[in-house]
C-alpha cells in the first residue's frame, strides 16, 4: 500500500518558521487534510499538487506487477469483493480528473 501526501508544515518546524521562504501556507484548515495542499512552495500552483498526487497513485497502483501479485493473491470471496472495490477506485483515478481537487469539493457545498 502506498499513501502520497503534501507537506504540511506544523508550527515548531523549520518550514513553518521560515514559510514566506519557500511558499505559502493556507488559512483554510480544511487544506490540512489527507487531500489538502496546506504549504504551497513558490514554485508550484496547489492545482499542480493535486495533479502529482493523483498520478503518483496512478503509476503506483497501475504497475502490472503490482497488479498481477493482487490478482495472484485471490483466495477468498472477501479478498474478491477488496480487489473489486479498488478496481472501481483506480478506475476513477484514471477517468475522473481533479480527484483531489477539494476546490470542486467547496464550490459544491457552497464554500466558494
């Protein structure tokens, strides 16, 4: 298993303290999240953050070896209905751009 996550500089590190060095931080705490962009560096856009993140769980989970050790793995009903289940998730991480895109989130609920 593998999880992609941006950084989030928390108060008492370097990067928080040196923050308007490197980037810049959100006053939204939501960004503070699993699928958040807290810390934005100068050189990237938080649309570019998203954009890495999603196809760094594509090329991760797409590796046919990877892919073939799961389907080698099958041994039970249940392990049947897990592999169906992340199926449908790496779809969606291939069809639907802007899996992570909580801006889309917001706008939907209201949140501008």
């Amino acid at each position: 298993m593998a999880s992609f996550h941006a950084i989030a500089p928390f108060p008492g590190t370097h990067l928080h303290d040196h923050v308007k060095e490197y980037g810049t931080l959100s006053e939204d705490l939501r960004d503070f999240t699993y699928q958040g962009a807290a810390f934005v560096p100068h050189t990237m856009t938080r649309e570019q953050i998203w954009e890495l993140r999603q196809r760094a769980y594509r090329t991760f989970y797409s590796r046919p070896r990877y892919l073939l050790g799961k389907l080698a793995g099958l041994r039970r009903r249940h392990d049947l209905e897990a592999a169906v289940k992340s199926a449908r998730s790496l779809f969606w991480l291939w069809a639907r751009k802007g899996v992570f895109d909580m801006s889309a989130d917001r706008r939907r609920a209201g949140g501008g």
